[in-house]
C-alpha cells in the first residue's frame, strides 16, 4: 500500500508535465470504395478500362461508401 501512494503522485507530476505534448497514439479511421472492371485480351484501351472502373468506384461511393462495384454489374442494371 506504501507503493502505491508513493506512485500516484509521480504518475500525476508525469501527466502534468505532459499535458502539452501531442499524443504519440493516433488513431484514424479510413474506408474505401472500390471500383473493379472486367477485361478480356485487347477488347478496350488502357484509358477505356480506368474510364469504366472510375465510374464503378463512384457508384461505389454514391451507395453508402466501404464498399465494391464491378461496372459490369452497373451496366446490367442500367
């Protein structure tokens, strides 16, 4: 019991002494929306591909974020 009250006035100076130091724990909080496309061989250019899985990744984003879209899965449903 001696230990303990001899402690609690060092964690308290300690607290004090590091009230104006940033924190070394940082927490944060990331989601992602992803956009996928399908391709076979050659069938479209490089540009075409981005083109399609930029527009499954906002769709991606318009339904509610954290989650996946394939554009072909968005041209069915269209």
């Amino acid at each position: 019991m001696h230990k303990r009250n001899f402690q609690k006035p060092r964690l308290q100076a300690k607290k004090r002494a590091n009230k104006d130091k940033p924190s070394a724990h940082i927490e944060h909080n990331c989601t992602a929306s992803i956009g996928l496309t399908l391709f076979f061989a050659q069938d479209n250019t490089i540009d075409e591909l981005l083109k399609q899985a930029d527009r499954a990744m906002y769709q991606a984003k318009q339904n509610g974020r954290n989650s996946v879209r394939c554009y072909r899965n968005i041209e069915q449903a269209i």
